[in-house]
C-alpha cells in the first residue's frame, strides 16, 4: 500500500528540529522517529536492511535492531521482546 500523493505536505519543517516522533496518519499510520529508547538512527544503523516489498525495495531493521528499540517498560513493548527474542533464537536454529 502507498500513502497518497503529497500526503507529506502537512509536514512542518520545525517538527524534525524537536527531534520529537512525527505521525503520519492516513490510509494507515507511519511514525518518524529520531530516537526509540535510546537508540539513534546512527546506532541502529547496523542494524538497517533492505527488504523487498511486493517489488518494491523498503529500509527497516532487522530483527536485532528491532529489539534495541523494544527496552521500555511499557507492555506493548515487553510483548514485543518476547516475540523477537523468540524469532533470533528460531533464526538461530537455521
């Protein structure tokens, strides 16, 4: 799914300044963030991987940089841990 033309028109320059998470919300929702749980673009960058997406290329994080951003207290984010914890060991295995 692409979001629609000039969605990110909305966006104001200033926002990236705060370094604060961005929300994109339209067909469905994007965060940009500068930093998740300590974790900087420049730290994760290790970590970052080129997957492709029904032909189309994305950039994200691979399952160990996923769980560097998963070290809070919140639940959602213990759940998540576990599921990649979980994952590393399975990928492990192979």
């Amino acid at each position: 799914m692409l979001l629609p033309d000039k969605v990110s028109q909305g966006l104001k320059p200033e926002w990236f300044a705060e370094g604060k998470t961005i929300r994109v919300v339209d067909a469905f929702v994007v965060d940009l963030m500068f930093n998740a749980c300590g974790e900087t673009y420049d730290s994760l960058l290790p970590h970052a991987v080129t997957i492709d997406f029904e032909g189309v290329p994305i950039r994200t994080l691979n399952l160990e940089g996923l769980l560097k951003t998963k070290k809070s207290a919140r639940e959602k984010d213990m759940l998540d841990r576990l599921i990649l914890e979980r994952a590393i060991l399975e990928m492990g295995k192979r």
